[in-house]
C-alpha cells in the first residue's frame, strides 16, 4: 500500500475477493480481510491462478479499489496499490490534570480514543505521557470525527476517563480541568416507609445485570451499605423481603473510575426488625441516662450486648404485623409510653419531659361545698397520640384543699375525677416545665350523663367490637369521595363487648344541638340515631348490611384545561328537595372506577360542567338511587373530541363569555358549553354527529340570557364543523343585537292587560321556523337580546284583541332603542 503515512495505514483495512465464476483460493471463502504493517506491506497466502478483486479503506483514507489477474508466474511478485489520504480536518484535543504536584505526573499515561462516522469501532491511539504541568493533547488530521474519549491511566488504582462530543464548527475537543478518581465504589442507604433510614436486609446477592457473578466486596458502615471493587456495567442488588418475595435494586455504573456512587433505596421491614430511637429532653438535648423496657429487644446485626457500638445508643424491636409496644424511662422525668398499632410508623424521636410540674387549687363539689376526698388526676392529648406520658395521680384533698406535682407540662386536656363518683370536670390547661407552682383557682366537679345500648348485626345476633360514637350530625353519614370522620379523635367514644353492649360515660348534661349517635363495624353500613334522648334507658343500635356505589366517572378524551369538573350530590328522598347535600367536586384521582362501601343508601347524581358555569344551560348529569344494603354503579364517561376554538362576535373577538353548542336545538340537556377567555375557548364536542349549531353569551353586568323560544341568542348552524372537529379548532362567528322597547305609561295605563305579540321560534327537527306567539305586557320597558340581523314585527293588543300599535323594528349593525307613545 503505497502513499499513505503510518498512523493511515493503522486504521485500514485490504479486502480481497475472488471475481465470480472464476476459479480461485483462499479456501474457499469469498471475502479475507487484512491488516498492513506500518511498512503498507501485506502478505496474502494461500493464492492460485485467478482473478482478485483487492479493495482498501480506513477513516483516513480515500476508498480504492483494483483488479489482480494472478498467474503462476506472477505469484510472488508484489502489487503496487497507490493510496490518497481523504479530506482531512486539523483535530485538537486539550485538558489539564488538577490537584497534581510536580513529581506526581510521572508514569500517568493518556489515551485518546476517536469515535469516527462510518466506523463502528473507535479509533484509539497510542498512548503518550502526561506533560509535567499535568496538561494532555493533541494536534492531528483526521477525517469525520463525532467525538473523543480520553483515559487517564496512573501506576496506582487513580484515574479518570471523560467523553467529549463534537458541537458546532471546527473540532476543537477541550475537557477542561479534569480530576484523578479512584476506582468506583458504592454507598447505598436504605429507607421504607414512615422511616426515613433503615438497615440494610439481611441476605443480600449482588449480580451483574444478566445474572452473572461479580468480584465486588459489600460491607457495612453503620447503617450504611458499602460495594467495593466495581467495574463499569450494571449491578443488580438482591434480598428476600417480608414474605420471602424477592426485591432488588438496580444501579449502573458509567465510568471505570466512577468514584463514589451514591443511592437511596425501599426496602419493606421484615416482621421483626430492630431500629435506632433518639431520646432527648424538651429543649432537643439528648439524655444518655435514659432506659428503653421492652419485652422483646432485638440488637443490629452483628452487634452483641456490651459491644462498643452500642454505647449511648437506643434500639427498639419494631413488628409490623403486630402492635409494637415499649416505654422510656429516664430520672426525673416523667415515662413515655409508647403503643404502635400494626402497619404504623414508630415514632424515631421520644421526648421526655421532666417531672417537675406542681399544681394547687381549691376544689368544689357538685353543691359548691369545699371537696374532702381522693382525687384522681388524668390527662388525654388533644388528637390521638401514639405517645402517652406519665400515670393517672391520685391525691388526697382535704377541705378542698388541693396540692399535687408529677402532671405533664404539655398541652392537655386534664380530667378531675373523684374517686367513685360520676361527677368530673375536663379543663384544658398549658403548664410549664418548671417546679413553680401554678394555681389552678377553682376546681368545681359538675354532674355527667351516661348512654348505654347494644348495637346488633343484621340477623339479630350481637355486634362485639363495635365503636360507638358521638358526633355532629353534619359529620355522621358516610358518602362516595369525603374522608369520613375519625373515630379515634372524638372525645366521647367506646367500643361494645362480647354481647354487643356499650356504654358513653362522663357526657355533659346538655349536648351541642344536632349530634348523632352512631355505631360502626367494618364490613357493614353504620346505625345512627340523630339527635339521641337521655332520658331513654337503652337504646338498640342495628347495623345495615354494607351498603357499596361503584362510581365510574371521565372522559374519552381529557379536556387539557381545568374549565371542567365533576360534583357530586346525595339525596336522601328524591321527592324532598331538603335532603339534598351537595358532595362537592370529585377531583382527577376519582376518575376511572372506585368503589365506596358502607356509604349511606339514598340517590346519588353526578353532575358535569363548567366550573364558571352559564346558568341558564344545567349541568350534564347521572344518577342512581343506592337501597339499603344493595350494590349501584354510576357510569358517566364524557364523550366526544376536545376541540379549541376562536369566538367572534358581530365581527370582534369575545373577550370574556360563552359558546354553547348542540346537534339538536330542541333536544334538552344536549348542549356543551365552552368558556370564552381572550376570544378563545376549548370544549368537547357532541359525540358521534356531523352537524352542529352554536350560540356565543358575552359575559356582561346585565347578563344576556339565551331564549331560544324569544329567538335570543339563536343559534345559527356552524359551516364545515365535521371537518374542523377533525382538525382540533373550530372558530364560531356569529351576530346579535339587542331591541330595548320603551313604552309611554299613558298606553299601559289606558289599557291594561295588554299583550305584545311577535314572531317566536320552534325547532322542527331540520331548522327553526317562526310561529307568532304573545307576551302580557308587564312592565312599560321590554328587551330583547342578541337578536339576529333583520327586521321583526311587533303588535300590541288590548286586552279585547284590538290593535293599538304595530311597527317594524330593522336590526342591523347596532342595538335598537324605540320608543312608543
């Protein structure tokens, strides 16, 4: 291979090929490929008498190609093939090594490595040393290169490798500083759910991406993972989960000298798992003096009692199909009890407060007189709390004296009981975290009530485990997409027992107005007696079978903005308009299908519509009636092709207003209505028709309402709406003046009851056509709105049916006002 330099002659190839039909070696193969030395000298063997085609090409060359006729004699002669390098372009590569000194530059080698067009492979390049400064490059000619990668090699295990594309204009390829990375490493830190750091499972695997082995080496640091000795590829981490279901983690790694890789990941906890808990005092100081109590106690993995690393730590034993229960206690402050019931999060941080809090007061009894007695002292949170602090006191009171310490210094509501009696006093107090004594002043005990009940099942049998419930009435009843209330965070309530009997204890002596009683049970629809008598000795709470509405709510196609939106509305008796309660609008997590069990029975609509509704056209709606204990399903999918438009009226955009559009004028409740903001509007169309008629409302202070019997705001029929349906945009162009009919008092006056006739309109099925219809007169100033162009005839008649007036109005281009004496 003749006229082509050495680094040309690195990268091409020599392909030799028999002519077809034509005898030759090469064992048979049709195609050899072969590499030249640096000298252009290739030695083909194996060759007979023949005709050879011998083709060359390499980035850096122009393609060439010639036929070789080989005879006996001519077998060892060598065949002159001329090269021509191609057009080349001048290639530069820069960078510098940061953070190096003087002496650490030597035995740091570079390789660049050049991704050409054309060429699957990249072109590398022989290695050359690092400049003493730490600076690389290179100034080369080469043909087509998209972009480079260099490699930064050292005599230890630093490196760094960087990828460079070509951008716009010459190739000019500068890395910048670059910095030298050890070998890539993994740090992973695990969490789940409630918690936002866990320790790594038990029994990790880690596998190449296809299931092949690996020599990395995982250890633990703290409760974090660490993967040593990765190579470039990805990695696919492994453990058994909760019920033995295998979970895994995927991770990649992009460069040889990644450095470290850092990643979060889920893992679900295991039934039993041991977790670190920070115990500190009120002002966020930790007490290294505090003790957990618990029952079972699990320590980390590979942590013995007495290790080190355990010092100054707290574990607690956290199950997550059972109740977690455990205490912290500390001196001098009050225990903190902690109870977490299954599936929940246990709380990571306990603050204990200290037992310093002293009280005094004076207490009363039920008559006024001064209390002599034992009193006992509690205190609830204000919402229900997985932490309780501290024990109910019990004092001893004499001539109503009072003096007690130990209570919690927090926010409470701290209940005065005496000892035997059903008289209490519930006063919420704030005391402070401080051994001053605080005075309560007067502490008066007054009378309570008590309801007490069974609650049954439908068959008659009793309801153990039933919570039974005080509540406002507004908040009792259970219904399609409204969190119900919960239960655990009103302050009277009870659970029945065994045979299904419940008492309600400590309630006041009048309830707020409108309050219910209400038994519940999962699996079954709740018992509410609304507005409940004290004077009733017992009462019988009947659960219903569960009552379940499936609601299957959307669109065919989604409207893009937020203009429309789905209610809901529950009637209880659909011939009592008072039993309607508006449910509010369903928002996009409700579309699809869901279902609602033990809601209450009664008749549910959905309705859809603009949110910035045009009053006189209602709401599309569904609806269905649910019995008592039945099974409803409500579908309402919207239909049609959201479409965006342009409205225009009397030749002006509409700045704020209405398009209403129907396939059927006379058809009620098959109008969609679009909102107009900035003359634009998007709307879904009626499904399924090939014809429509359109009406544009402007929004205005005296709004104009659309008659079509009075012919206001007519609709007329939109040209090619098929097709620009088809096309997503549909502009509405249409015209509409107002006739303001002023007429003199004298003309009512001399003849009242009279009546206004003029031409009304009736949809035929095809077109609106014109039948003369009349109006009582009842006020001397009549409007008409958005009437179309054209001229209307008006006669006024007395109440006998004589004529008194008749004119001609022509609407054209403006409103009208006429007066008429």
């Amino acid at each position: 291979l003749q006229g082509a330099s050495a680094e040309a002659l690195s990268s091409a190839r020599l392909s030799v090929s028999r002519i077809a039909e034509v005898p030759a070696g090469l064992d048979g193969l049709e195609v050899h490929r072969y590499e030249p030395g640096a000298d252009g000298r290739v030695s083909i063997g194996g060759l007979q008498h023949g005709e050879y085609l011998l083709s060359v090409d390499g980035p850096l060359l122009q393609s060439f190609s010639a036929d070789a006729t080989i005879f006996e004699e001519n077998l060892d002669e060598p065949l002159g093939l001329p090269l021509q390098l191609s057009d080349e372009e001048v290639v530069s590569v820069s960078g510098l090594i940061g953070g190096l000194g003087p002496f650490e530059t030597r035995g740091v080698t570079v390789v660049e490595r050049y991704f050409i067009s054309g060429r699957e492979e990249p072109l590398a390049m022989p290695p050359y040393p690092l400049s003493s400064a730490g600076v690389f490059g290179s100034i080369r000619k080469l043909r087509g290169v998209e972009a480079v990668e260099v490699t930064i090699c050292t005599t230890t295990e630093r490196g760094e490798q960087a990828f460079r594309s070509r951008g716009e204009g010459p190739p000019d390829f500068d890395f910048g500083e670059l910095r030298l990375r050890r070998p890539p490493h993994a740090v992973l830190e695990f969490f789940t759910r409630g918690y936002s750091v866990v320790p790594p499972p038990l029994n990790l695997g880690l596998e190449g991406e296809a299931g092949s082995e690996v020599s990395a080496r995982m250890r633990l640091s703290g409760d974090l993972l660490m993967i040593d000795n990765l190579r470039m590829g990805r990695y696919v981490l492994r453990w058994k989960g909760i019920d033995g279901e295998e979970e895994s983690f995927l991770f990649e790694v992009r460069n040889k000298f990644g450095g470290e890789i850092r990643g979060r990941v889920e893992r679900r906890l295991l039934p039993r798992e041991a977790l670190e808990i920070a115990i500190v005092d009120s002002r966020g100081a930790r007490i290294e003096t505090a003790r957990v109590i618990q029952d079972e106690t699990l320590l980390p993995l590979g942590l013995e009692p007495g290790h080190p690393a355990l010092e100054n730590r707290f574990f607690v034993t956290v199950k997550t199909r059972e109740e977690t229960s455990f205490s912290v206690e500390a001196d001098g402050y009050l225990p903190a009890f902690v109870t977490v019931p299954p599936g929940e999060v246990v709380p990571r941080r306990i603050v204990l407060y200290r037992n310093d809090t002293r009280v005094m007061g004076r207490v009363l009894d039920t008559g006024g007189e001064p209390f002599t007695g034992i009193l006992e002292i509690d205190w609830t949170p204000r919402t229900p709390a997985l932490i309780r602090y501290g024990q109910p006191i019990v004092v001893e009171v004499l001539n109503g004296r009072l003096q007690a310490e130990g209570l919690l210094p927090q926010p409470r509501d701290f209940i005065f009981r005496p000892k035997g009696s059903s008289s209490f006093l519930r006063r919420r107090l704030a005391l402070p975290e401080e051994r001053r004594l605080v005075d309560l002043g007067v502490v008066r005990l007054g009378e309570t009530r008590t309801l007490k009940g069974f609650a049954y099942l439908p068959d008659g049998r009793p309801a153990p485990g039933a919570v039974v419930a005080l509540m406002p009435i507004d908040r009792a009843y259970r219904y399609p997409g409204v969190d119900p209330i919960d239960l655990a965070r009103l302050e009277w309530k009870t659970k029945t027992d065994e045979q299904g009997a419940f008492e309600l204890g400590e309630l006041p002596l009048v309830l707020p107005p409108r309050w219910a009683l209400v038994a519940r049970l999962a699996g079954f629809s709740d018992s509410i007696e609304e507005d409940p008598v004290f004077e009733q000795v017992s009462r019988e709470l009947v659960l219903a079978p569960e009552t379940v509405i499936e609601l299957n709510i959307g669109y065919v196609n989604k409207p893009g903005g937020d203009h429309y939106a789905f209610a809901l509305e529950f009637q209880a008796d659909p011939a009592d308009p008072g039993s309607r309660v508006d449910l509010g609008e369903l928002p996009p997590e409700f579309y699809g299908l869901h279902r609602f069990e033990g809601v209450r029975p009664g008749q549910y609509r959905v309705k859809w519509g603009l949110r910035d509704a045009y009053e006189p056209v209602p709401p599309a709606w569904e609806d269905v009636f649910l019995p008592v204990g039945g099974l409803a399903r409500l579908n309402f999918v919207v239909e049609g092709l959201v479409v965006r438009g342009r409205a225009v009226l009397n030749g002006l955009p509409v700045e704020k207003g209405w398009v209403i559009l129907t396939h059927n004028p006379g058809e009620n409740g098959g109008a969609r209505v679009g909102r107009v903001l900035a003359g634009e509007f998007e709307m879904v169309d009626p499904p399924n028709v090939l014809r429509a008629w359109a009406a544009v409302i402007p929004e205005e202070k005296d709004q104009a309402r659309q008659n079509i019997y009075r012919g206001e705001a007519l609709p007329v029929e939109v040209k090619n709406y098929r097709t620009s349906v088809r096309a997503g945009f549909l502009e509405v162009s249409s015209a509409g003046y107002d006739i303001r009919l002023e007429l003199g008092k004298d003309l009512l006056l001399r003849n009242p009851g009279s009546t206004l006739s003029f031409d009304h309109w009736e949809w035929d099925g095809r077109r609106f056509r014109d039948v003369e219809d009349a109006e009582l007169i009842e006020s001397s100033r009549i409007t008409f709105g958005l009437l179309l162009p054209g001229s209307y005839r008006f006669t006024i008649r007395s109440e006998t049916g004589s004529v008194l007036r008749q004119f001609t109005v022509p609407l054209k281009g403006a409103d009208v006002i006429l007066p008429i004496r």
